[in-house]
C-alpha cells in the first residue's frame, strides 16, 4: 500500500514542484493551497503524513499544526514542518514547537525521499 501524503502548501510553485517529486516518489497526494482546506482534508481523507508550510495565509503553520494534532485520528500522524527558514536553530525551534520534523526549502529531491522514508518508517514503528 501507498503513503497517502497531505500537503499544505500556498506557493502554487512549491506546491507544482513537491506534487511532482511526490507522485515520482510513488505517494499519493493529496493536497491543500491553505490551512482551513489543509485542517478539512487531513480529517476526512487519513494521511500517512504531512507536509505543511510554515508560513501560510491566515491560519499559520503552527496553528494548523497544533489544530491537528487535537484530531484524534490523527494524534500519530507525522507533521513535518516544510519552510525557506534555514537559519541555524530554526529547525530545533520548529521541532521545540511540536512538529515532528522539518524540511528546508530549496527542496533537494534525493534529500526529500530519504526524509519521507524516514518519518513514515518512524510512524509506523509508532504504530
């Protein structure tokens, strides 16, 4: 079976970019341009995880973030923050904040899918 991978992302480039390397990937997609569409599908459709952008129009990243995890169908699902912040520290402090990991724009495609084996290997040990 297929990771079934939500997206939240309001760039429409990134949002081109990631959907391509997702279903190269072999995931299936599902995806989302903001937070409250993000929230609504996350709900009725069961990710294997998700990707959201910390910087999205109205509700933020975070908040959306802190929104799912309320969820209880998906107190288990891995929340990866997905942001152009790439400071030292901003990772640690997106983590410190409750996502369960974080990918750096630019995107680097082999970086990405060693990233996504990983947090859904982990989901699953979780399970």
């Amino acid at each position: 079976m297929t990771a079934r991978i939500l997206l939240i992302e309001d760039d429409s480039a990134s949002m081109e970019l990631m959907l391509y390397l997702l279903k190269s990937f072999g995931f299936t997609t599902i995806f989302a341009f903001d937070a409250e569409d993000g929230l609504r599908l996350a709900g009725s459709t069961a990710p294997d995880l998700i990707l959201c952008d910390v910087n999205l129009p109205g509700m933020s990243g975070l908040a959306l973030m802190r929104n799912l995890k309320q969820l209880s169908g998906l107190r288990r699902v891995p929340i990866i923050a997905v942001t152009a912040m790439a400071m030292a520290g901003d990772e640690d402090g997106l983590m410190s904040l409750g996502f369960d990991g974080y990918i750096g724009k630019p995107i680097d495609p082999e970086q990405l899918h060693e990233q996504l084996l990983s947090y859904l290997e982990l989901d699953q040990r979780a399970k």
